[in-house]
C-alpha cells in the first residue's frame, strides 16, 4: 500500500500542477474578455449616485408622473397610497445579472398601459458593487433613495421575481404609505426562506466557474447555452442585441461579492421581514410555475401560507413555464398589473 502511495504521488502532483496552470491561464483569458465585454456596455438608464456609488435604473411607459403623497417612512402604518398613476416597480431575483434585459419582454408589453421602473440592485446590471452590508433594510433603503433621485413617484406597484419577494415585501412594510400592491413571479415565502440554509456554497461554485473562464467556454457550445438558459425559454422573447447585453451582463458582474452577500444573507433578510407588520393591507398576488398539485405541496409555501401576508392574496398558476414566467408568459403578468392597476382607480 505505501508502494502505491508514493508511486501515486508524482502523478497526482503533476495532475495538480496542470490543473492549477489551466485555472491560471482560464482566469487570465476571463479578465482580457471581460475587458473586451465593458467596451460598448452602456447603461440604457440613468445613473444615480447612491450612498457614494452609482445605481442604475431604467424608466419608461406611458402615464403622467404620479403623486408624492403617502412617502413617509411609517412602518407598520395603515396610511392611504396618495391618488396619482401607479409607476410599476421591476424587482429582479437573486444573481439575474441584467435585470434590464431579463424584464425586457415583460415591460415591453407593459409599457402600453403603465409607466415602469426597473433597478439594478448593487451588483447587478450596469450598478456598482458596493462594499455596504447586504441586509435587507439597506437594500430598501438604496432602492427607495434611487427611486427619489430618478424622480420617480408613489403609488408604486412592486412586482419581485423569486428571492425579491423579500425586499418587495420588506419596501411594502417599511415604506407602507408607498405601495399599492404587489405582484411575485415564482417566489417563496419569506417562511419557506427563513426555514432553508442559504445555498452560499452554489454562489461561490457559479464565481469560480465564471473567473476561471469555465462558464465562457461552455457558453461558446450552442447545446449548454440552450441548456444554462433552460427556465428562461432560451431568451427566445429577447431581440439579438438584448441576448447579447445579458450575456456580458453575466461576465461583468460574475457572481460577485453583492450576489455572494445577498444569498449569505437571505436566511437572516426573511427573518427580519418575517418580524415586521403583516398582513400587509394591499392586493398580493402570487405567480407560480407548475401544477396546482406542485405549486400546493411544501406547508411552507402554499396559498395558505401567502394569506397570513395579505388581506387580499391571489394566486395564479402557469403550467407552461418555468421559474423565469415572464420569459414565457409577460402577458398574463401584464394582464394581472392592469387588473391591480385599475381596482386602485
């Protein structure tokens, strides 16, 4: 056995050397490609300085700019949204480099009827990474002080993909006199996030195979596209420039410390969403990706549980999509904000 042991060990030194000169080299071709990528990576929106760093958000739609009342921040309050057209808010979910081209297809068919508003979070889009805790009442905070730099109004309509549930509901609370209802794309509840690890581990795996240039040279094989854009209908509703912009999104941003935080955190984020004044006194609608029989099978999760957090909750469910819906379906997401939109009139 000890023969075999040192007759291994020469190869597997050399096995390590060899894979530690490919990372080396991977992350050398990542760094020159990412430089390539920057070039020509413009911001569609507006830059707003936030806390000492840029924060981007993208406007647009019909509509007059709506009221200011209501702005106070009185969590736990029960305060009337001031009258005025509803801006609609786009919150993305967790590691969706390019909020701006993952809503594309969703506020392209909303921009006939509402004004909209998508943000790119620390981090994310053509946002700075920032060196603030990832704790959800920081994130609010930033969001709110963007929304008012870029002059945009209450009442807002939130609507969060995924893990945004957290910071739509925790906005709602803290900022109650602002929101006018809500609309969640496949999220969980903040139970469901505050009973499950954070899975920090996958986050870092997701950067170590974008800095190592691992993920790029699967992104140049047309199979592993289709399938790393699997729950994103392949991005078949994005125009060709847009696909692009996404695809230099991902690389810019690679997971970065930000998105790292933010799942480190979420845990800890829906515990303290889980602490502030529910049920909110607003619409909540839910739009979940399955069957009804899927949709219905964790406790923690079902519509039954989503009631405790509105006095008004709906759900909806898409059999024909997966956890990206507005990839698929942004009309029937479409149709629900309108609805929303017009029982506020």
């Amino acid at each position: 056995m000890r023969k075999l042991i040192k007759k291994m060990r020469k190869p597997a030194a050399i096995f390590a050397v060899i894979i530690l000169v490919l990372m080396l080299a991977g992350n050398m071709y990542e760094r020159i490609s990412v430089k390539k990528d920057i070039q020509g990576y413009t911001p569609p929106g507006q830059l707003f300085k936030v806390n000492g760093y840029n924060m981007h958000v993208y406007t647009g739609g019909s509509g007059s700019s709506g009221s200011s009342a209501g702005s106070e921040n009185s969590e736990g309050s029960n305060s009337e949204v001031g009258a005025g057209d509803v801006t609609v808010v786009l919150a993305s979910g967790w590691a969706t480099a390019s909020p701006y081209a993952d809503y594309y297809p969703l506020y392209e068919d909303l921009s006939k009827h509402a004004k909209f508003a998508v943000y790119d979070r620390p981090g994310y889009g053509f946002s700075d990474v920032t060196d603030r805790p990832r704790d959800i009442d920081t994130i609010v905070e930033e969001i709110h002080t963007l929304l008012q730099a870029a002059g945009q109004h209450p009442p807002y309509l939130w609507v969060g993909h995924s893990l945004a549930a957290l910071e739509s509901i925790r906005y709602a609370q803290k900022y109650p006199g602002e929101v006018t209802g809500i609309v969640l794309i496949d999220s969980d509840t903040p139970d469901f996030y505050s009973a499950h690890k954070p899975l920090t581990a996958i986050a870092r795996f997701q950067k170590m195979l974008i800095e190592t240039g691992a993920a790029r040279a699967l992104y140049a094989i047309p199979s592993m596209v289709d399938s790393i854009n699997n729950e994103r209908n392949s991005l078949q509703l994005l125009p060709a420039e847009i696909r692009t912009l996404d695809k230099k999104a991902t690389f810019i941003q690679a997971v970065n410390s930000n998105m790292v935080a933010e799942m480190k955190e979420s845990r800890r984020n829906a515990l303290h969403v889980m602490d502030g004044a529910k049920p909110l006194q607003i619409p909540l609608t839910i739009i979940s990706a399955g069957t009804a029989e899927s949709v219905d099978i964790n406790p923690l999760n079902n519509l039954e549980t989503w009631k405790k957090w509105s006095n008004q909750t709906k759900q909806i469910i898409v059999e024909d999509a997966e956890h990206y819906i507005h990839q698929y379906h942004p009309e029937i997401i479409t149709q629900e904000i309108e609805r929303l939109i017009e029982d506020k009139k």
